[in-house]
C-alpha cells in the first residue's frame, strides 16, 4: 500500500503537529490540547487514537530535534514537559518496558507447544530466553539505579546534618575552580 497524505498540501499528520507546535512557540508546561489536534488535523472527536499517534510521533521527532517532548494529559491534550520531568517520564517508559518485557516472555513461554511444529518450538524457547535475558537485564539496571538513588539521598542527608551543625550552607551550584580550591580534609 502506498503512502499518502491526508492534508492537501502533502504534510505528514506528524509534520502537522510539529508545524503547529512551532508556531505557537509552545514552551514547557504549554499545553496543545484534543481539540486544537482535531482541527490541525482536520480529523473529528471519535478519531482519538488516529490524534494521539500523529501527537506521539511527533513527540518523538521533537525529542530528536529540541529536546523536548509531549506528555499526555488525560482526556486534555499534550502537554510539553520540562526539562526536569523527562528524567521521570524516561523512568516510566522504563518500567512500562519492562513490563512488557515479562508480559512477552510469559505470552511465548505459556504457548500450546503441542501445536507448533518443530522450527516454531525451537524459535518460540529461543525468544523465551532472550525475552527473560532482556528483562533481567531491565531489573539489574533498574535495582543499580535504585541503590545509586538511596546513595545519592544518604549522601544528600549527611550533608544536611553537616549543615545544620556546622552553621555552613552550600551554594546552589559549585563550579570546578571553586572545588578544586577547597583544602584536603587531614587525615
């Protein structure tokens, strides 16, 4: 099947949302809502998914190009985020992958063997292994991220308490030249 545009002047639907995106110089915490899509789009209410996907594709090729992205907000529109959510929204992603990752192995693992021939058994136990080798692989990093987290945080803690007694605050930001000038504690 061949491609083919809906708008007239051949833009892809993706195209059309980031056209709309940049000429709104949409900034973080912006939102575009359902209904601004419906109309750039030229697509009606009960169309949502269609919307959605040109919204999601297009927040893809933002990513790539800005470095920003569109969240959805329920039963609104997209949102851009700031710069300080993607962190969150990458660790959603994460987990949601994850998921999938379990769901798929387990789709795989509990199927009926006695109807597959011969190739498909060995093909379905081969993605069977590779599908647990990859989620094991997510819930590594994801328990590594985690202990760095609670270090960070006890880290964090200490510090409040050297604070609190010593009476000394931290600057907001430390530049090197400032680090490097801090004398060695004796030992």
């Amino acid at each position: 099947m061949a491609f083919t545009t809906r708008s007239p002047d051949g833009r892809s639907e993706r195209r059309i949302v980031l056209d709309l995106i940049r000429d709104r110089n949409m900034q973080p915490g912006d939102l575009l809502t359902y209904e601004d899509l419906c109309e750039a789009l030229n697509r009606g209410p009960e169309e949502r998914h269609a919307v959605s996907q040109a919204a999601r594709d297009a927040s893809d090729r933002l990513l790539v190009e800005d470095g920003r992205v569109l969240v959805a907000e329920a039963r609104r529109g997209y949102r851009m985020a700031k710069a300080s959510e993607h962190l969150q929204i990458a660790d959603s992603r994460r987990r949601r992958a994850g998921r999938q990752l379990k769901r798929g192995g387990d789709v795989v693992e509990h199927v009926r063997l006695d109807e597959l021939t011969e190739q498909e058994r060995v093909t379905t136990t081969k993605m069977v292994v590779a599908l647990r080798q990859m989620a094991a692989v997510v819930d590594h990093v994801r328990r590594r991220q985690e202990a760095q987290d609670a270090a960070i945080e006890e880290v964090r803690r200490r510090l409040r308490v050297v604070e609190r007694r010593t009476g000394v605050r931290r600057p907001e930001t430390i530049d090197v030249e400032t680090l490097e000038s801090v004398p060695e504690p004796a030992p």
